[in-house]
C-alpha cells in the first residue's frame, strides 16, 4: 500500500508538470516572432558594365534570405585598383567582389 501512494504521488507531479509545460510554448513563438531582423551592410565592387548584373544578384541573394536585413553598398573598380587595393589592405577592401577571369 506504502509503494502505491508513492506511485500516485509521483504519477500526479508528472502529469501536472507536463500539464504546465504543454501550456508555456506559445508566448516563447510570439516573442520570438516580433524579432528585429539582423542589418547587414556589404560592400559590393565590380566592373562598370557588370553594374546591373551585380545589383540584380544582390537584390535575388537578399530575396532568398528574408531572415536578415542588406543594405548593399556598390562601387565601380577596376580588377587592377581592385588587386592593388586588396592586396595592400584586406581590410579596405570590399566584403565581395566580382571581375572576369581572362
């Protein structure tokens, strides 16, 4: 009889914590959901006539990852400025960079 109670006692919190556990979830997912989205700045070089094409990549690569906020920077270089800039100072450079591979 002494090792039924206990059962029953331990069987009652069980229920009661999954009862109270099963009914805290959904403030977590409106909190959650009401998130500012993270802002990111990129720097964007290329050549003069890939201009379009590279804002038009941007503005997909930005579509396909609605999770995060771009703001994209865009600057016409050429490969030889863009080398020698890079080259110099990594970190003057732009965070990408597209030119032709002759």
């Amino acid at each position: 009889m002494k090792k039924f109670k206990i059962f029953a006692i331990i069987a009652a919190i069980l229920v009661l914590c999954l009862a109270l556990g099963s009914c805290g979830g959904g403030k977590e997912e409106e909190e959650n959901g009401g998130e500012q989205k993270t802002k990111i700045t990129l720097t964007v070089w290329g050549a003069e006539e890939d201009q379009e094409m590279l804002k038009a990549m941007c503005a997909a690569y930005a579509e396909a990852n609605p999770d995060k906020e771009y703001k994209f920077l865009f600057g016409v270089q050429s490969e030889s400025d863009a080398a020698d800039k890079v080259l110099n100072d990594v970190t003057s450079g732009p965070d990408v960079f597209s030119f032709s591979s002759d």
